[in-house]
C-alpha cells in the first residue's frame, strides 16, 4: 500500500510541475516573445534548459516545503494527505489558468498542504508559515514595485538621448539575458516545491529520516 501511494504521489506530483510549468513558467519569457526578441519555440526552449539547470543550484525550497510547512504523520493517513494537497493545488492551477488568473502555484501548494494537515488534525508548522510564506508574500510585491518603479527611471535617464534604433535593439538582447535569468531563478524556486513534496513523501513512509533531497528526485 505504501509503495503504491508513493509512486502515486510521484506521478501527480509530476502532474503538479505540469501545470506549474503552463501557469508559472510562461512568466519567464512572456515579455521576450511579446517583443519579439526570441521567437516562441527559441524562447520555450531556453526557458527549458535554464528551469533544468536552476533545479541544481540548491535545496532551500525544497527542504522548507517538505519540512517547514506541516508534519505529516508516518503512516498511510500521511501520504494520503500529501496526495490530497497535490490533487487541490492541481485543480486550483488548473481553475486559475482557465479563467486568466496570474496567481502563485506555490502558494496553491502550501495552501494545499495546510488545508490537508488540518483536516487530518496534523501538525501545522504556523510560524514557518507565517515567516516564510505570508510575510515574502506580503513583502514580495511591494519590493518588485519599488525595484521596478526604480530601475525603470534609471535606465530612462540614462539612455535619454541614445539612438531609438541602436538602443532597442541591445535591449532585445538584454531581454534574452533577463529572460535567461528568470527562467533559471524559476527552476532555482518553483521546480523545488514538487521536490519537496515527493522528500515528504519519503520520510512519511520511512524510506528517507531526514529531508534532503536525492538527485533522482531533482
């Protein structure tokens, strides 16, 4: 029963990264194709390459969502618990990308996970949520504006008088570089939820004790 909810788990889990991938990932180059700086399949295809990469680049995520959120308990009731957060984050991202909504698959996880864990009375991690899900979430928005508002402003004033021509199209260029960047950092962040996800399904069926993760798993 065990190994069957496991490799369960691993599949939907998978099936979560999906549709992590057709609601989140299209951020990292929506801008560089809406300027035509890289052409659609140029753009997928180097936003794939950099989202691989990023998942190598480190374990933080990944052990803070398989740790950090909830504890699930160690038995069959706990795997199917996570199985239960998967399917309800799945269906939210199915739901928001139907209906046009830009919301966050991480915070569908996480909130998948919390509302599982109290409706199997397990343990919820609270101040893990709050200081590492409600406050960047909070934070997260208003620092972008301020980064943006800011970098936008200098870069007008500092390419005033340059030649239209010339200047878009090294920012072309630098569209790719961002879009390179953005599609690393999304591998780096959003790639490792579903790590952590499958760690916790591990150490809730005893094959792993601690929660770092395996290369397989990346």
């Amino acid at each position: 029963m065990e190994l069957t909810l496991v490799v369960l788990i691993i599949i939907v889990g998978l099936t979560f990264d999906f549709t992590n991938g057709f609601h989140d990932a299209a951020n990292a180059i929506a801008t560089s194709i809406s300027t035509r700086a890289l052409t659609p399949r140029a753009a997928l295809a180097m936003a794939a390459v950099m989202n691989f990469f990023g998942a190598f680049l480190g374990t933080g995520v990944a052990e803070t969502v398989g740790s950090g959120i909830i504890g699930a308990p160690q038995d069959t009731s706990g795997l199917l618990l996570v199985l239960c957060a998967l399917v309800g984050a799945i269906g939210w991202n199915v739901f928001t990308w139907w209906r046009g909504l830009p919301t966050s698959s991480s915070h569908a996880l996480i909130g998948g996970l919390v509302g599982a864990a109290l409706a199997a009375s397990a343990t919820v991690h609270w101040s893990g949520i709050v200081d590492k899900v409600v406050l960047p979430m909070l934070l997260s928005p208003l620092v972008g504006v301020l980064l943006g508002y800011t970098l936008h402003t200098a870069i007008l004033w500092i390419f005033r008088r340059s030649a239209p021509r010339r200047t878009t199209r090294r920012f072309r260029m630098a569209q790719t570089v961002s879009a390179a960047a953005m599609g690393l950092g999304h591998g780096l962040q959003d790639a490792q939820k579903t790590m952590g996800v499958i760690v916790l399904a591990l150490v809730t069926a005893g094959w792993q004790e601690d929660f770092s993760v395996p290369v397989w798993v990346i």
